[in-house]
C-alpha cells in the first residue's frame, strides 16, 4: 500500500462521504492542504482497489468540490508569486497522472495529439502524484509531437505548486484533463479560470474517479456505456461523446479455411485475474479442447494464471504449444493478422475497449461477455451488435465449437464495418470539431443483473475485498503476534518441561547408582562378616581341640 493510503490503514474506513469530508474539513482550517491532498487521494485508493466498487462507485461531487477548494485557495497565491507572463499562450495544455509503456489511456492521448486539433506542439504535463512516473515513457511514445513537463518528486502540496506555476506561465487555450482515478492535484490544479476550455476526459471510467461531477469542464466519454450511464444515472446531462480511435491499418484475406480454430485475447492482467464466478485460466485450456485449435494471449500475465492454464492443459492431454502466451505487442491489430486470428475473445471479468476496436478493424469476429455485474465489466456495448454475448463457459464454448467459417466470414464485414463507423480518424475529428453538438454514440444492449450471484461474491470475497482487508489487518497482526507468542510461550514450557524430564531422569539414574554401590557395599560387607564369623568359627575350634587335647593326656 502506498503511504498515500494511510487514510484507511490500520482503522475501520469512513461510515459516510460527511465523516470524510469534516475530517479534510478540519485539514483545511489548519491550512495544511497537503494531508488534504493525500488523504483524498488516500480515500479514492481505498475506493478503487475495492472489488465491491468496481463498474457501481463512479464519482461524487463531494470530493471534487473538496479539490477544487484547496486549489482555489492555493491558485492566487500562486498568482502573486508569478506575476503575468508576456509568451505567448500554448494551444493546449494535457494534464495527466503518468504513462505507461501498455495502458488505454497512454494511447488515447496519442490518438488525440495525432488529429491536429490542439495545436502543433500540445505540453504534457504529469503531476506524478506517486512519485513512479517512469520519465522515459513520454518521449518513447510521442516523440517531438508534445512538449514534456513531469512534476519533481516531493509532497502534493508541492506538486500542486509546480502545476499551477505551470499553468500560469503557459496560459494554455485548452486544457485537457487524463488524470487517473485518484489525482487530487490535477483536479485541484483545474481552476476554472486556467484556461478558455477545460476538457475532462473520462477515461478512468468503470471505478471512482476525480473530476467526473465538476460543472466548468467539457465531460468527455470515450465509449457507449460511460456516455450513457453519465447522462442518467449521474445527471451529466451536457456530457459528448468522443469515440476511441485506432489507426487503420487495413484487413488481411483469410488463408485458413478448413483449419483448426485460432482464438485470442489480449489486456492486462487485472483484466483476468480479478475475483470472479468464471476463471479465464479454466476456461482457456477447455476452449482449446473444444476448438481442436490454438489459443493466444497477449499481454502480462501472473505466474499463477499461466501455471492454472498449463495444469488444466495437462490434465486435458493437450501439448503445451498450443497456448501461446505474448507479453507484450507495440500493436494489437498486427498481432492479431501475424497470428491470423480467427475470433477474438474480449477479456473477462473486465473487458478491454481499444483491444476490441483495434480486432474490429482488422475484421476479426469477436464473443464477448454478458457480464451478470454490469456493462462496464463485459464491455459489450463496445461491439457490433451482432457480436456473440456468452453468459456462461458452456455458451462460449457451444458457439466456439459449432460456428462454421461462412459466419465468420460475414461476422468479419460486420465488425469492420463498426470501425468505420464509429472508430477511424475522421470520427474523432468529427466529435473534437462539433463541440457540445457531437454525434452521439450507439445504444446500449439490454443487460441483465444477477444479485444473487453478486451477493454470494460479496460473502465468499468479503475478508479479501480491499478495504475490509484493510480494515482487520491490525487485528489480523494481533492475531499473528498472540499466535507467536503463544508458540514462544508453548516452546519455552517444552523446553521446560523437556529440561525437567531430563533432570528426572538424572537423577533417577544417580539414585539407581547409588542404590547399587549401597547393595554392592552391603554384599562386600556381609561377605567380610561373614568371613570375620568365620575365621571366629575356626579360632575357637581350634581352641576347643586344643582343650580336648589337654584333658585326655
């Protein structure tokens, strides 16, 4: 846990949203902004990493007004210290947490940056708020095309600082927020009066994030399921929607008619492995058998999935080769032709939006998941609306095991097709270009719950869930330290004990020793006496005979 937690180590977490903000409350009487800082960030982290949250908690208004206080009171100060700057005003400014070398959002602001709508050269700005911003990253991944700006290691109130520092020397036109989940700074940093426009765009989407109910900000969602479920079920009734966009990079002509099945999937690894009714790792290794074909997966997996998917083969018989496992690839959509993939299976529990797009541009069929917790897992809103939804393993691989090629074939047109529409350059182009006019995208698919299951998960998983993990671990250490203890304590009575047992026995031996010199010295005695007698026997007989003598002469 990073020490940004320490909202909720070691104490049971917060009853009401009021019981923690009248403690940040409390941090702001005393002006000490930055424990405020940290204990947002803290208690958005403990939120996040919950399973019980995940695709249910998406925002509240309560902690983005908590942020935007502090940066209010911080931003005139700030101004003084930086009095009006005479450069020129840069187009766009893109405030980010960090990157990664593998991440959605990485790629977006790529995607953004290549459609020429926010100027020539756009600043990159990353508030670094865990201190684990990898500096390389930025410039592997754009080049010249943005000028990079990492905030110096140090506390948030200081990372603050240096953004507003930032901001008010660049003066940018348009600011666009990509800020991850729990970037207290960033959101603090985005005052109305930084810039002309403020874009927030919506990319930490399916758990709590900052930023997502402020009111001065064009709210951006990058897909069906978060436009839908911002406009009405969180009230963002002026939120537009920009599609993802993934460079086109043509179809292949399909070679493998008559072959066996070449299935793939492709994510992180929390995409796989989180806590769920259905395991990917069992599911794999069954999907092969079926198919009679080869499965690939790219991207990072854990040691224990990849060794659940080897047993499973083995315990099917089926050779090793024909799960093949890729780390990592600079491009989904090649990989995808390389392989010559003929259905791409989304990841569950969590499905993945840019690998789909980037499958439906290749004209890759895709099954994807009907998730029984919500849309936001299986993703599915993301497809064609032909696409195949599975709800359980014997659906997934009933379809895998029957569809025939023709189908495939016609599934291919249809996914591609759904690129072009919503997917290509122009489309993103047409949404940055229309304002708060932009199309809308796709309707949803009807999506079932099932609050059973999900009521058993929240038993089954309750001692492992993030925060009531978090909650007991102090007591759990208790437990730890009396149960060692009371092996000390068992230990040292053994020990004890052990050492009394041996004494016992010691001495037993001594007395036995003893016992025996006595009787050993009894025997020698009684013999000397009994030799003593006699020797007396013998002298008086003697004497006697002598007597005898004497008389009868």
């Amino acid at each position: 846990m990073n020490s940004t937690d320490s909202a909720v180590a070691g104490a049971p977490f917060y009853p009401s949203i009021e019981a923690f903000a009248n403690e940040v409350e409390r941090l702001l009487v005393t002006c000490d902004f930055d424990a405020a800082l940290e204990r947002i960030q803290g208690f958005v982290r403990g939120v996040m990493f919950d399973r019980r949250s995940v695709a249910k908690v998406f925002a509240d208004p309560v902690l983005d007004s908590l942020c935007q206080r502090i940066g209010a009171v911080v931003a005139p100060a700030m101004t003084r210290a930086n009095p009006a700057c005479t450069e020129d005003r840069v187009d766009c400014v893109i405030l980010a947490t960090e990157l990664y070398r593998a991440g959605g959002h990485s790629a977006v602001i790529g995607d953004l940056i290549s459609t020429g709508r926010f100027g020539p050269r756009p600043v990159l700005m990353l508030t670094d708020t865990l201190n684990s911003a990898d500096a390389t990253i930025p410039g592997e991944r754009y080049g010249d095309l943005v000028e990079i700006a990492i905030a110096p290691s140090g506390s948030l109130i200081d990372k603050l600082h240096w953004a507003f520092a930032r901001l008010f020397v660049l003066r940018p036109r348009r600011l666009i927020l990509l800020n991850h989940h729990y970037d207290s700074v960033a959101i603090a940093a985005a005052q109305p009066n930084v810039a002309d426009e403020i874009v927030f765009y919506h990319h930490g989407d399916h758990q709590l994030c900052l930023g997502t109910t402020l009111t001065h900000t064009l709210h951006v969602d990058p897909h069906p399921m978060g436009y839908h479920h911002c406009r009405v079920e969180l009230g963002l009734t002026d939120n537009v929607y920009w599609p993802l966009d993934v460079t086109d990079l043509g179809t292949r002509t399909r070679t493998n008619h008559g072959s066996a099945l070449r299935t793939c999937s492709s994510g992180s690894s929390n995409k796989f492995e989180l806590d769920y009714k259905y395991r990917y790792a069992d599911i794999v290794p069954q999907l092969i058998a079926r198919t009679g074909g080869t499965h690939v997966h790219i991207g990072p997996a854990s040691e224990g999935l990849l060794q659940r998917i080897h047993d499973g083969l083995d315990d099917l018989a089926i050779p090793q080769a024909r799960f093949i496992h890729i780390p990592w690839v600079s491009s989904v959509w090649r990989a995808l032709e390389h392989h010559q993939i003929d259905v791409y299976l989304t990841s569950f529990p969590l499905g993945g939006g840019r690998a789909a797009i980037e499958a439906m541009g290749a004209g890759i069929p895709i099954v994807g998941h009907d998730s029984f917790l919500s849309s936001f897992y299986g993703g599915q809103d993301m497809l064609y609306p032909e696409a195949y939804l599975w709800k359980t393993p014997d659906q997934l691989l009933d379809y895998l095991g029957n569809v025939d090629f023709q189908q495939l074939e016609r599934e291919s047109r249809l996914a591609r097709m759904h690129y072009e529409r919503y997917h290509t350059r122009d489309s993103l182009i047409t949404a940055i270009d229309a304002g708060n006019m932009a199309p809308v995208p796709p309707p949803l698919r009807p999506q079932r719950s099932d609050p059973m299951q999900t009521f058993l998960d929240d038993v089954q998983y309750a001692l492992k869930d993030h925060l009531t993990a978090t909650a007991i671990a102090p007591i759990l250490t208790q437990l730890d330290r009396d149960r060692v203890e009371r092996a000390v304590r068992d230990a040292e009575v053994e020990a004890l004990e052990q050492s009394q047992r041996h004494k016992t026995v010691a001495l037993l031996k001594l007395y036995a020793q003893e016992v025996e010199r006595a009787r050993a010295h009894g025997e020698q005695l009684s013999a000397r006496l009994a030799m003593i007698e006699r020797s007396r026997l013998w002298r008086f007989a003697r004497f006697m005979q002598r007597a005898v003598r004497l008389i009868w002469r």
